[in-house]
C-alpha cells in the first residue's frame, strides 16, 4: 500500500498549509500506511521514511487538528472513496490483563501462571 504523486495531487487541497518549506508530505504518508498496513511500532518504521519520532509527532498533529478526519470526508463527497469514517480503538483501559498473563518477568518470587493467587 503506497501512495503516488497522482494520488496525493488528489488530496493536497485538504492539507495545510506549510508555514516553512514542506517536507516530503508524500513520504511522510507513506510512512504512517506502512505502519497502519503492518501494525508496526512506530520505533520500527525503517529508516527509508526518515526519523520515525518527527513522523509521529507530525501524524499526532494532523490528528489532533483533523486533517486526516478532513482528507477522508474531503475523498468520500467526491466520491472517491467510500470508508467509515468513525473511530473505534482498543487501548489497555478497556481490556486489562496482569501482568503475569503478558509473559513478563517476575523480579522476585514464583512466576503465577493460571489462577490468583490471592483469590
């Protein structure tokens, strides 16, 4: 799943505006469907997309200002593409596990595997 310079001439109107010279925004948007494709860390993005913290923080931004939440809604009245545009997520606040049902390691004591120990 990558994007070509066709696709974003398609999108570019729901950008922002760069205040300074824009950085690779194609690469940028490369970087953030390659993480979503794979469910990678962002830690993990290979090196070809660039620094992978200054693309978090970009992606963070356009998060929080809707620009993404603009491009799709922008694409789905032109008909371009046709996605449900509503957020669903699944974090450690809605599904909680103990720790010892991670795998990780106990520094000190036996290693409770199956049921509590304490009831």
């Amino acid at each position: 799943m990558e994007l070509t310079r066709e696709n974003l001439e398609q999108i570019q109107k729901y950008l922002p505006t760069p205040r300074k010279p824009p950085k690779d925004t194609l690469n940028f948007l490369n970087a953030v469907l390659y993480a979503v494709e794979n469910g990678c860390k962002w830690r993990k993005l290979p090196q070809e997309f660039g620094k992978w913290h200054t693309i978090y923080m970009r992606f963070n931004r356009w998060c929080k200002n809707g620009t993404f939440q603009a491009v799709f809604e922008g694409l789905q009245q032109e008909g371009i593409i046709n996605l449900d545009t509503q957020i669903r997520f699944l974090d450690s606040m809605t599904s909680c596990v103990h720790p010892d049902g991670t795998g990780a390691l106990k520094t000190s004591g036996q290693q409770s595997i199956g049921r509590s120990k304490g009831g």
